[in-house]
C-alpha cells in the first residue's frame, strides 16, 4: 500500500513539474533561456550545491546527537543515508508525508526501534517548526516590505502557512510537556469527531491517540535526560534552514547581481518556505516556484526571475531529489548485497559494528 501510494505520489510529481514548467516557459523562448543560463557563474552553482549538502549534514548531525541519548552509538555517515532517504520521499509524497517513515524505516533495518526513531523524527519536526516560526518572523520584522512585495495571493498562503504551523508547534510542545491538557483536549476533538461521524471506531482511535501521547512523553523525558540536547538540535536546526535559505543568494550572485544583502534573500525564502510548506503537493512544485516569481521578483527583475527560479529550485530541490535518490537506492542495493553473508557469517552485522 505504501509503496502504491509513493508511485501515485511520483506520478503527481512528474505531472506538477511538467504544468510548471510549461507555465514558466512559455513565454520565453529556449533560445534566449539558454543564453541567460549560460552567462552564470559556476563557482556560485557549485556554492549553492555545496550548502543543500551542508543542510542534509546538519539534519543528519541532529540524529546523530539524538540516537546515542537513546542508546544507539552510529556514524555521521550513517546518519546522512537517512537524510537522504528523508529528502526523495519528502519530495515525491504529498505534504513530505513520506520522508518521516523512510527515515524509521532505514534506522530500524539499521537496529533502531521504530519507537526510537519515531521519537528522534518527533524531535527533527518540533525544532524545525520552531526554526522556520523564528526565521520567518524575523524576516516580517526586519524586512516588512518583503511582506508587500509578495502581494495578495502570497500573503493568504503566509496566513495558512502560519497558522498551520503555530498549530503544529503549539500541539507538538502541549503533548511533550502539558501531557494532561494534551489527552483532555484530544479527547475533546475525538467526541466532536465521531458525533460528526468522521471518526467510526472510537476504540482503535483512542489507542493511536494513547500511543502517539506516549511517544511525545518520551521526547520530552529524553530532553529531561539531557538537558543539553534541545539546545544543540536547536543550534544545528538555524544552521540547517539558514544553509537551505541562503541558496537563492547564491543563485543571485551566480547572475552577477549585487546591491541585496544575503539576509534579504534569506528573510524571503523564509517566508516562502512557511508559505507553501504546508500545502499538499509533492515537493511543493509549483506553488514554490509560482511563489518565488512573485517573493524574488524584486531582486533578480522581470527579466530574470524566471531563469532564477529554475536555477534556484534546480539547486535546493531538483538535483538532490535526483542525489538523494541514487544514493539511497545504492545503500538499499548494499544492504542487500550484504545481508546474505552477515547471515552466513559470525561477524556482527553493520548496525552492531557501528553500535559497538
């Protein structure tokens, strides 16, 4: 079923990119396209790739300080291979709805409990929501006029993203740390729910209920544990978005373009990011590239958006769906190859030796 529903997923995807692009360059001749392209610095391409790979080592160095606190010693690199499973899932599923279980289903083959690495996501999604609350509100407090660039359209996506979001975070932190006020409130939505008749088994949805409460139980007993922790998931989390955020200024600066700080572009992603994150598209194609044209316009031109967009969601999305999913079918075909002889073999497998 899950794997249908990542080929449906797929198939969304490649039917998005084609609309979009065909939207994007239909008033622009290949011709002058490839002119403009070819006038780009490579030095700021090659820059741009190098910070969405430092973004995927920053998310990786987060689980990598997470597992150990839960009693799973395991590599860097390692880490990293999860990372990028997370990435092509995120991308070819609805919401990034796929990227979470990739991930649990990767640490589990690696001797991770599907518990411990439901909790180590838990504690990834909360600090990413909190970054991305925190940077898109500086960007509306340093920079207002970013907010009147985007217009109408992009302001009410701004509004769903936001409330989304605040949603999120505020459920995510009252379930880690106001437990009782959680289930009260919970069980509160499920009456109203199954009156409504949207829920039909109130029994199975109550145990899902009591069994997601206790996971979120034990990632804040986890930061009790190790009160250092939340503070460098933090750190490494405004590393991670402010290496993703920044791609746009290195596309700018590929183009020759100057007179616009980095934290001016950054701020703008930002915003755009919390935007369209939300919505459910694989990837957010389209409504991020729609919404880059009109948050980025001001700073690359009319005549020059379009080509940045392609550039721009070339670097942070396009390439590293492709990246991510080469390498992560190269460690599934690996861990294949090799699980016959570890069976064969008294020599501890690649999760205990990297455990011990």
């Amino acid at each position: 079923m899950q794997s249908k529903r990542n080929q449906i997923g797929a198939a969304i995807l490649v039917v998005l990119m084609a609309v979009t692009f065909w939207v994007l360059l239909r008033d622009m001749p290949l011709t002058r396209l490839a002119s403009v392209l070819g006038q780009l610095k490579p030095g700021w391409i090659i820059g741009g790739l190098g910070l969405m790979l430092l973004t995927l080592c920053f998310e990786a160095s987060c689980t990598r300080q997470i597992l150990p606190c839960l009693g799973h010693k395991t590599s860097l690199l390692r880490c990293l291979s999860y990372s990028f499973a997370g990435f092509y899932f995120s991308a070819i599923t609805p919401s990034a709805t796929g990227g979470q279980p990739a991930q649990i289903y990767c640490m589990s083959r690696d001797g991770v409990s599907a518990a411990h690495g439901t909790l180590n996501m838990l504690l990834l999604a909360m600090c990413y929501q909190v970054t991305l609350l925190l940077f898109a509100a500086a960007a509306a407090v340093l920079y207002p006029w970013l907010l009147a660039e985007m217009g109408s359209g992009m302001l009410l996506l701004l509004i769903y993203g936001i409330l989304i979001n605040v949603a999120l975070t505020a459920g995510m932190l009252c379930l880690m740390f106001l437990p009782n006020a959680a289930r009260r409130i919970c069980r509160g939505v499920l009456s109203l729910l199954v009156k409504l008749r949207l829920v039909r088994n109130r029994a199975r949805a109550e145990a899902v209920l009591e069994r997601q409460m206790k996971e979120y139980r034990s990632g804040a007993e986890c930061l009790r544990r190790n009160p250092t922790l939340g503070f460098r998931l933090m750190g490494c989390t405004i590393l991670q978005l402010g290496t993703l955020f920044s791609v746009p200024f290195m596309v700018y600066r590929a183009f020759g373009l100057s007179g616009h700080g980095v934290l001016e572009l950054l701020g703008a992603q930002a915003l755009l990011t919390l935007a369209v994150g939300s919505l459910p598209l694989p990837g957010a194609v389209g409504a991020s590239e729609g919404g880059f044209v009109l948050a980025f316009r001001l700073f690359f031109g009319a005549s020059l958006v379009t080509p940045a967009v392609l550039v721009s969601r070339g670097i942070s999305f396009y390439s590293f769906m492709v990246v991510s999913g080469v390498i992560t079918l190269i460690v599934q075909l690996y861990i294949r190859r090799r699980r016959p002889e570890e069976q064969a073999s008294p020599l501890p497998s690649p999760a205990r030796e990297t455990a011990a």
